[in-house]
C-alpha cells in the first residue's frame, strides 16, 4: 500500500498514463526495459526502484504489461525480445570500438568541435546490420564545409557505405537549443547521446535544452554518459587544416557549399513538393538533416497510435 501511495503523489491516473506512455514508445523499437529503465522515465520525483516495480504488479496497469528476467514488456510481446536486447548489448561492445576508431578520424576534420553518439548505439543497443549514428557540432558558419569534407571522406574509404559512418545530424555549437521541437523522440535522442570527442558540448546540450529534465526529472547522468569518450583535446592536424583555410573566403565557401545541396536534394527528390523537401531535409546554415524528420515522424505516429489504442482499452475498464 505504501508504493502505491507514494507513487500517486501526482495521481495514479497520470501515473498510469506515464506509465503506459513509456511501454509504447520502447514497444517501437521492441525493447524490453528495467524498473530502473522505467523509473528515470517517470515524470515525478523521488520515486524508487522497488516501488515501481511494486507499482507495475499490482496497479491496474498491469494487464497490460509481462515481466520476465527482470525486464518488462508489453502483454503482447514474447520473450524473444530479451534475448534480441541482450544479443544486441553484446554486438553493441564491438560497434563502439568502431565508433571511438572513428572518432579518431572525424576530429581531425576541420571545423569539427564534438563528435557524439546518437540513435541505437547511444542507448547500448546494436544489430548486425546498424548504422553508427553521429552528432556532429561545428565551428558557426563552417557547417557545410564540415559536412562536404566528411561526405567525400565516406563515399572515396567507405564507397559511401553509412554503416560505420552514418552522417546524421550536424548543428553549429551556436544552435543547441530543441526548443521548437519538443516530444517524446528528441528528449530521449537528448538524454542518450553519448559524446567521443569534446564532451564539454554534450553538458551544454543539456543546460540549452532544460525542458528535457522537466520531461524526464528522473533520468541522471551517469558515468556512462563519457563511457565512450576519446578526447576532449582538439587535434593538431585539425588546426593545422583550418589555418590552410583561412587564407580563403570561407563564409562564402560555406554558403556556396549549402546552396550546391539544396540544388542537389531538389534534383535527386524531384517528386517531392518543396514544402517536403524542406520538412525531409533541414538545410540552414546552422543545421542538416536528411530525412531525420521522416524517422522521427514514422516513429512518433507508431506511438501515438499504440499509446491510443491501449489508452483507450484502459479507459473502458474504468481507469485513467
């Protein structure tokens, strides 16, 4: 009785909702999770392990969920899905070997001021077939020459392959700030990046972007937040690279270079409308994106519509 008071300091019927909001959003990825997992996502305070897991077995929360080994699951799943997480976290050691290899590489590149993890492997998860997602944070008004150098760096040693090097996100360390694009999908994208080169921006993230800790005021950094880290020295080289540069007019390089591949998106996705162009292809001098908008909107519908549907079977039997 003491647990499930506790966890009603804001009512159970936010709680369950919180609760079952979780479960769906991990249910897209089919990942099982924790109590403490689901704890740090919780959006109240001062909440234990033990007690969720007492909240998650006996509220009327929990025809909706499975426990097995200590992971938690919705009812519909089977256990197959733990043995994918754990296969997962075992490959996960072995991509982040690669992505610190890499790190190496890509802060040599100028202009480059922090490399972080982001999408499956920041959340120690991998399958064979997994891109590694970076974050890259560059030098304000030197975006684009950062990603032109680090494209034809993939396409000539990668021929173009994304799976060591996916490119998936770059924003100027003058942009950090999420503000206009507040839900489930970037809060939890925030709160997992794992930094490898120049954490210091990571912790800048976090204090740009305070509305993510009003989400989620369980979720603490941890010293797996560095586990991944190289250095947060710059490199010789990289500074050697952009001394050449200087000698040149790279403001109107840059702005060149992001021009040339507005043009080019526009010729390649030629069936798309431009307002689709712009929504699948976030082109600004301070930010690039190719269809990262597309995911997040796939996974954040595939939610929504599980949450909806549970939501609504929890209402019928007189909850929430």
């Amino acid at each position: 009785m003491q647990t499930k008071n506790h966890l009603n300091t804001t009512g159970v019927d936010s709680i369950e909702e919180s609760v079952l909001s979780i479960f769906c959003y991990y249910d897209v990825f089919k990942h099982p999770l924790t109590a403490k997992e689901i704890r740090a996502h919780l959006p109240i305070n001062s909440v234990s392990d033990q007690e969720v897991s007492g909240f998650l077995n006996s509220s009327s929360i929990s025809p909706f969920i499975r426990e097995s080994r200590d992971y938690y699951f919705l009812y519909d799943r089977d256990e197959s899905i733990i043995e994918s997480r754990i296969e997962k976290e075992k490959f996960a050691r072995k991509r982040r070997k690669a992505a610190r290899f890499i790190t190496r590489i890509v802060r040599i590149f100028p202009y480059v001021r922090s490399v972080m993890i982001s999408g499956e492997l920041s959340k120690n998860q991998s399958g064979r077939k997994s891109d590694i997602d970076y974050f890259i944070l560059t030098e304000p008004g030197r975006l684009w020459i950062t990603r032109a150098c680090l494209t034809m760096f993939k396409k000539i040693l990668f021929l173009n392959n994304r799976t060591f090097l996916c490119l998936n996100y770059f924003r100027s360390t003058d942009y950090l700030s999420f503000s206009d694009q507040q839900d489930f999908f970037i809060a939890i994208e925030l709160l997992t990046l794992k930094p490898t080169f120049n954490s210091e921006y990571y912790y800048k993230l976090r204090d740009s972007n305070t509305w993510v800790k009003s989400m989620f005021p369980n979720f603490q950094i941890s010293n797996s937040v560095e586990s991944m880290l190289l250095t947060n020295r710059r490199s010789i080289l990289q500074k050697a690279f952009e001394k050449i540069l200087s000698y040149f007019d790279i403001d109107y390089l840059d702005t060149k270079i992001m021009k040339w591949y507005e043009r080019y998106w526009r010729k390649q996705y030629a069936e798309l409308s431009p307002e689709e162009l712009a929504y699948n292809f976030r082109c600004s001098p301070r930010e690039s994106t190719a269809f990262g908008e597309e995911s997040r909107k796939e996974i954040m519908r595939r939610y929504t519509e599980r949450y909806n549907v549970l939501l609504d079977e929890l209402r019928k039997n007189g909850h929430a």
